[in-house]
C-alpha cells in the first residue's frame, strides 16, 4: 500500500481523491478550502495545512491551478517532504512551468514527474483520464501504482521535465480550435436561416464527425454549461502554448487559430462566462 498525499481537491482532484483511495492507497488530502477537502472524509484524511497532508508520505500529487499556484502550496508542505519522496505533478502548467517546478522538486531532494492528464471531471471521477508522463526510469513503477488508479491510460513521453507538458498543450490547442469551430459552424447556421441543430447532424457519424463535436455542440445549443473544463481554463491554456511555441521560435502566423481561438475564448471572458464550461464561448458567437 504506497501512502499518497494529494494537494488539490477541486473539480479534478477531488475525483482523483476517490480513485487512488479506490485503489486501495492510504490517501492524506489537502485543499485550500477545506470544505471542498471535507467531502473527501469518508475515503481520506483531510489535513489542516500541506506540510500536515506530506508528512510520511511516499508520493505527493499535485492538482491545483497554473505553476505559481502548484510552487506556493509546495513551498508550504516542505517541512514535511521527506529527501526522495516521488513528486507527481498533474495540473497543467505548460513547459516552462514544469521545468520550473521540477528545480524546486531538485531544491527539496524530490523526484520529480511532470504528469499532467487529459479529461474531464466525469473521467476524473471514474478512473479514466489519460496520464502524459515524463520522468526518470526508476520512478515509472510507483508512479504506474497511481496513474493505474487516475486513469486507464498512461503515455510515457521521456524523462525530460516539459516534455508531457507539451504534448498536453498541443492537445489543448486542438481542443480550443476545436470548439470555436464548432460555434462558429453554429453561428454561421442560425446567421444563414438554418436551424443550427442541422449541422449537428449533417457531419453526424461521418468523416468530419468527432464525439467531442456533439458533445460540445449539443451543449452550446441546450445551454448547458456546467463546467468541466472552464472558458478561463482554456484561456490559460492556450496561452500557455503559444508562449510554449514562441519560445521555441514559431512565429505568430504559425498557430493563427489557436491565437483567434483565444482571443475569442477572452472575450468570452469579459463578457462574464468564464467560470463557465469552455461551451459558452457560444455565448459570444451567437448571431441574433
């Protein structure tokens, strides 16, 4: 039984939480509000600080935020972070982030894994999110014991910090473009005197087709907007991957659409949706 401490119970970490638990793991949680950490007592125990939630821990998981978020929290728990404790870092922080975080994993004797998943809450709370790893051979066989138990897939990338990280960012940039092609298909639909349901089900099981159009699609039509993965969260995203590119000498023109996706994704922003699901950037396509 490998005792884990998981830093981050909201949206994500919360079904993470019930998974590794699940699986038979000693699970220690910690959130910065505690009343979202509390609904976690039944399977957990729910500590009163990070240093509290890692102490005699053999792994940490971390779901929290952007890199800033993840370096404060661990800044905190190090007091109780053993020298070689294994360090699994699965929010999404893009490629300087990770690199970032792994020298602070460096600075308290931690190994480090940049780890973060693709999916939902829904896949979150039943095991089946993808896990994008990247870290050092010799840590793959715990880590699997906790990835095994968050997912039903687990991609090794390499062992380079980042490396995960980029290739989680490039899967959120097609999911950003994604989506506004999909409202704007809709908008261009209702614009032309179509009821927009119509495309729906014109590229319905064809080759254009993808579950990700319909289910976002039928979403938009319906209002259904209840977060899984918010408008303000695509936003970092996507800005996490053109800094990621542009680092790396793309020019702007480069990734067009996921900078006008973005651009759109911060107006929807603006207009107040985003604590909403990624979704209700239809809110801001919408023709009258």
């Amino acid at each position: 039984m490998t005792r884990v401490a998981l830093l981050g119970t909201g949206t994500m970490g919360a079904g993470m939480a019930r998974t590794i638990a699940g699986a038979g793991h000693e699970l220690r949680v910690w959130n910065r509000s505690r009343e979202r950490a509390e609904s976690l007592a039944d399977v957990a125990t729910v500590a009163d600080d990070p240093a509290e939630a890692v102490l005699g821990a053999d792994v940490v998981v971390t779901m929290l935020w952007d890199a800033d978020s993840v370096e404060s929290v661990l800044r905190e728990a190090a007091p109780g972070l053993a020298d070689g404790t294994l360090w699994l870092q699965t929010s999404t922080v893009g490629v300087d982030g990770a690199r970032r975080l792994a020298a602070l994993a460096r600075e308290h004797g931690l190994v480090f894994v940049d780890a973060p998943v693709l999916g939902t809450k829904q896949p979150a709370a039943t095991g089946a999110l993808v896990v994008l790893a990247a870290g050092p051979e010799h840590a793959r066989a715990v880590a699997d014991t906790v990835f095994d138990a968050i997912g039903n897939r687990t991609i090794w990338v390499g062992e380079e910090p980042g490396q995960a990280s980029a290739l989680k960012l490039v899967v959120n940039s097609w999911l950003v473009v994604v989506t506004e092609g999909v409202a704007e298909a809709l908008t261009a639909a209702r614009a032309l005197g179509l009821d927009p349901r119509l495309f729906l089900e014109a590229v319905k099981g064809g080759g254009l087709d993808a579950p990700y159009v319909g289910v976002k699609g039928g979403a938009m039509l319906e209002e259904a907007f209840d977060p899984t993965f918010t408008v303000a969260g695509a936003v970092k995203d996507a800005g996490l991957a053109l800094d990621a590119v542009a680092a790396m000498g793309l020019e702007p023109n480069d990734l067009a659409l996921v900078a006008a996706a973005r651009e759109h994704l911060d107006r929807a922003v603006a207009e107040g949706h985003g604590d909403l699901d990624i979704a209700a950037t239809y809110l801001s396509h919408r023709a009258p």
